[in-house]
C-alpha cells in the first residue's frame, strides 16, 4: 500500500476496500470489477476534493512526503546522458547535493540539486537533504563550470535547511551560502529554478537565484519551518505543540506556491497532478521538461550583461506589490 499522509486516511481506507475487493474477485471467482471500478471513480472524486481546499500545513506535509520524487527522479524523467561530478576541490563531496551535465532534449546543461534519500542508508549518506558548506561549494564549482562552457542551468530545491551542524559551522556555511548568492546574481548564462519540494531557509536559497523560479504547486519556500516558527513565538515545551499550533504558524509564514507568487518571489507555479507529484506518471515529467525547454528558448535571445542585470532587478523587485 501507499504511502498516506494523516488527512488523506479517508483514500487510505477506500482504497484498502478497493483492494480487497480486487483480491476476492481474482479468488473466489466473483465478479466484483463492476463494485471495484464503481469505488475506483469515488476514490478519485474524493483526491480532488481533498486536494482542491489544502492548508498551507497540509502543502507543507505534502512537500516532505517521502514518495515524492527527488532531484534524481526529475533528471530521469526529463534527461538523457546525465554524469554526476563529485568534490568541491576544497575538503570533500556532499551527497547532500547531486550536480553534474544532462542533455534536455538534446541540449546540454548543468543540473543540480538537494537529494534526500530514499531509505533510512540512504538518507543517513545523503544527510536528509541537508548539504554542507562543501556541498554548496560544489555547487558553485559545477556553475562556474557551465558558465564557462556557455550552458544553461537547471537548480532543484528540496531541502529542510543548510546542516547547522559544529562541522558545517566550523567549515564555514553562512560564507559558503553567501558565496552562491553573490556568485548567482553574475553567472553569465541563464539559470532555471524549481522548489519541487521543501524550500527551507538559507539552504535553499544557496540555490535559488535564477533567471526564471517556479515552484511546484504543492512545495513549500518559507525562512523557517512550521515547527521551528512555532517554537519561536509560543515557546512552549516540544510536547505540548499540536497539529494546531504548526497550522497557524505554516499559515502566518505565507509558504505556499500562491503566497510566493502574489509576493513576487517566485514567476510561476507548476501544476501537479491529483494528489501531488508522489502520484506523477510519465506525462507529467514531460510537461516540465517541455516548459523548461520553452523557457530557455525565451533567454536564449539576451546577451550575459542583460541576463545579469535582469536577474538583479528581480530580485530587487521582490516583495514591491
């Protein structure tokens, strides 16, 4: 069975029906597809009306859901002839962040992004998705690589943060973040960003400054998480915070795709299929890669100075409503 989320238990309990219903049709030699099909089209007027009225806690347990997919999904899905390039050249590699050259419908360019994990192994090498200042640096490193070849790049945001660790402090992280966001704002070739799932904080943001950011429509960008917003302003003992308390501080933090588009932070929201993309099929992979493809071929006409001086301007203009 599936992976379900707390508010989707009504799906999780039609669709054990349905299941069963399946397996004693295959059995007992009763024809229940008639039954089974009947509770298939409920199940499916059910998902949209679940997800036509979700709140901003509810996106944001959707942008952590541990099936949807990663940076290495989206490189499937849409690239060919992808070659990971490892190291900062400065201490180590941060699996945290994958980065390296894919072919988009045959042309080249630089891809990279947060990846998570699947399991609990991988989840533990890849640190949650949460990178190192060597993981940014090898970021940056990638970058300036394209920058010099004269390819495109493609960034992909899914993290809880930057890692707070000692280690990562010592090792300077707030300098390595910073270092992106200036570096970013000068690259001399068009950059593409998707928040696809979490946005958080400064570990975002390292890879955030684009020509063109969109967000998924069920991701979340926001300074700080729910549960860290809520610590903050109610300080209460971890035990006694509710589903209630990270609601209100999800809503009061204005995380949501539409939050971030009416604010000017982000240029357009990417639909997701119903039930978000843990449910995506290959056409929804190629619809992305498609919008990609047009948008590129929209920079394509600028010259690097006017690239750069653009990409300064919005984010100069970000928050003037």
């Amino acid at each position: 069975m599936p992976y379900f989320l707390d508010f989707e238990q009504p799906l999780s309990d039609l669709e054990r029906q349905i299941s069963e219903l399946r397996r004693l049709s295959a059995g007992n030699g009763v024809d229940l597809t008639k039954e089974a099909n009947r509770l298939d089209k409920k199940l499916e007027e059910m998902r949209k009306d679940i997800y036509s009225r979700l709140t901003p806690w509810q996106k944001t347990q959707i942008a952590r859901h541990p099936e949807r997919p990663y940076t290495l999904d989206y490189v499937r899905g849409m690239m060919e002839g992808f070659h990971e390039l490892h190291g900062d050249r400065l201490f180590a590699d941060d699996p945290a962040i994958t980065a390296g050259f894919a072919f988009l419908d045959g042309r080249p360019l630089a891809v990279i992004g947060h990846q998570k994990g699947r399991d609990t192994r991988s989840r533990i090498r890849r640190n949650f998705g949460q990178a190192h200042p060597e993981g940014y640096r090898k970021a940056l490193r990638v970058m300036r690589l394209a920058e010099k070849f004269g390819r495109p790049i493609l960034t992909l945001i899914d993290t809880p943060g930057a890692f707070p660790g000692i280690g990562a402090e010592e090792r300077g992280q707030a300098e390595a973040i910073a270092r992106n966001l200036f570096e970013m704002a000068q690259i001399r070739v068009p950059i593409l960003v998707i928040v696809i799932g979490e946005g958080g904080s400064g570990g975002a943001l390292a890879l955030g400054v684009g020509d063109r950011v969109f967000m998924m429509e069920h991701s979340v960008y926001s300074v700080i998480s729910p549960e860290g917003c809520a610590a903050i302003l109610w300080k209460k003992d971890k035990n006694d915070f509710s589903a209630e308390d990270y609601s209100k501080a999800a809503s009061a933090l204005k995380l949501t795709a539409e939050d971030l588009k009416r604010l000017g932070v982000i240029d357009a929201i990417i639909e997701e299929p119903t039930g978000g993309m843990h449910n995506a099929q290959d056409s929804d992979f190629l619809r992305i890669k498609e919008l990609l493809i047009n948008t590129l071929a929209d920079l394509e006409g600028m010259s690097p100075e006017e690239l750069c001086a653009r990409r300064i301007e919005r984010l100069y203009a970000i928050g003037n409503i």
